[in-house]
C-alpha cells in the first residue's frame, strides 16, 4: 500500500544515462580510433630537399629525446643506416647517414615510446614522412600505419597511405621528393599510444630513400573534466536505478 509511485520510464531513462555515460568513458579511456587524414601536400616536388624546413628534431622519436625509446628498423642498401630515419637532419646530399634508401620490400620500422614517466602513452596528432632524390623516383612512398596503445596492446592498421603522383618509372636524373602527412580527422590520430610502425612497399621501380619520419603529439593526461562528470553521472544513476529497482521490490 506504502509503493513508492515509480514513473513506468524511471529505469530505462536512468538505465540509458548509465549506459550512456559508461560509453563515453570506455571511449575517452581506449582512444577511439580516428579517421585518418592524408595529405600528400602536392606528390612529387622538384628538389631533392624541398621539405627541408619542415624536417624536426624534436619530435617524439627524435633520437636523444626523452619520450623516445628504441626503433626496430632495418639498414638500407648502400649503406644507409636506420639512424638517418630519425636525425632530424636532411640537408646533405645523397650517400650520408641522415637518410634511408629501402630497396627490400616491405620494409617495417617500428618506434617504441618511453612510457617510464608518461605511463599513459601519447596523444599522437601528425605524423609526417620524407622521401628524396635526385633521380629514379625515389621519392616517391607508400606505407602502412599501425598503432599500438595502452589499451589494446597489439598494433592496429590505421590504413595504407600512398605518396606517388607525379612520380614514375622512366624519368630519371630529375630532383624530387615527397612529404606525406597523416593527422587526425577531429583531435589526435589515436591516444595511449606507446608504439607506430609503419610499413613501406614499394611506390615505384628501385626503391624510397627515405630522409625523415617525424612523429609529433603529447603526452596523453587523465580524462577531462567533462568525462569525470560523465563517470560521475552515470555511476550515481546506476546506483539510483538499482536502489530504486530494490525498494520497489521490496514494497511489491
Ligand atoms: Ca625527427
Ligand atoms: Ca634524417
């Protein structure tokens, strides 16, 4: 006689908002994958260096920067080290260390974050890759992008990217070189990142001379403010929906 008037609506409403909220924190806590955004910035432009100035050395897998690691990355041909992928460096000419020139397909480089202090991995906004030469197309590039995070612990494909326009494989002795850019469609490529591989094919005949790969972004932070709240509503209205369901229960 005593049942506390419950609207019909009450348990789905305060059960939605729960589920709701709980999704959106399960979102912000993974990282959602965001779409890629490539930009070719125009293929095939005529210099060997065009893209000097834009070329970091301050990157997140810079080499001797603090969030950077260790790389997995094989040697190129004539004598290209791995080391030149990551030297903030491009301005010397051909045959020195600040390149690589992959003739071997595919060829897989994988950078490791120093997740020792930032212990939530990086938010990750732009990754940008050089390729140059003075003839035969390599700068041309094609690769794969593969993510790792905190949260799903295996490397993920984030999709094929292909930098070719304008290269080919007859004309020869002409400078060119390339810079491939991938950014997120609405805020960071991905977040809890703690490792990027990316995978290169073959663009054009011979090979890529890759001069650079620069990985930008921040350490990733405790979810905002907003998704707190979110937590906060959606657990109060879990709690208010079981307590409710229990008394009606009860007084049944
Ligand atoms: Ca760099
Ligand atoms: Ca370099």
């Amino acid at each position: 006689m005593n049942k506390k008037m419950v609207p019909p609506h009450f348990y789905s409403t305060s059960r939605r908002i729960a589920v709701i909220a709980a999704t959106a924190l399960f979102a912000a806590s993974a990282g959602l994958q965001a779409a890629v955004i490539l930009n070719d910035n125009g293929g095939a432009t005529t210099g060997e260096t065009a893209w000097d100035s834009m070329i970091s050395d301050s990157d997140l897998v810079n080499t001797g920067r603090p969030t950077f690691l260790s790389v997995d990355a094989p040697d190129g041909g004539f004598g290209t080290s791995s080391v030149g992928l990551q030297d903030g460096v491009n301005t010397n000419l051909q045959l020195v260390p600040n390149m690589t020139f992959y003739s071997a397909f595919p060829s897989s480089v994988t950078f490791t974050l120093d997740t020792t202090v930032n212990t939530l991995g990086y938010d990750i906004t732009t990754i940008n890759t050089f390729a140059g030469w003075s003839d035969f197309n390599f700068g041309a590039q094609i690769f794969e992008l593969l993510i790792k995070t905190t949260t799903n612990g295996s490397f993920v494909t984030y999709g094929t990217f292909s930098n070719t326009a304008g290269f080919d494989n007859t004309t020869l002795g002409a400078p060119r070189s390339s810079l491939t850019t991938l950014t997120g469609d609405s805020g960071p490529i991905a977040s809890g990142v703690t490792d990027i591989r990316l995978v290169y094919s073959q663009a054009v005949t011979y090979g890529t001379v890759i001069r650079e790969i620069d990985v930008i972004g921040t350490a990733t932070t405790v979810p905002e403010p907003s998704i707190w709240m979110m937590m906060i509503v959606g657990t109060g209205a879990l709690i208010l929906s079981q307590r409710t369901g229990r008394q009606s229960n009860l007084s049944a």
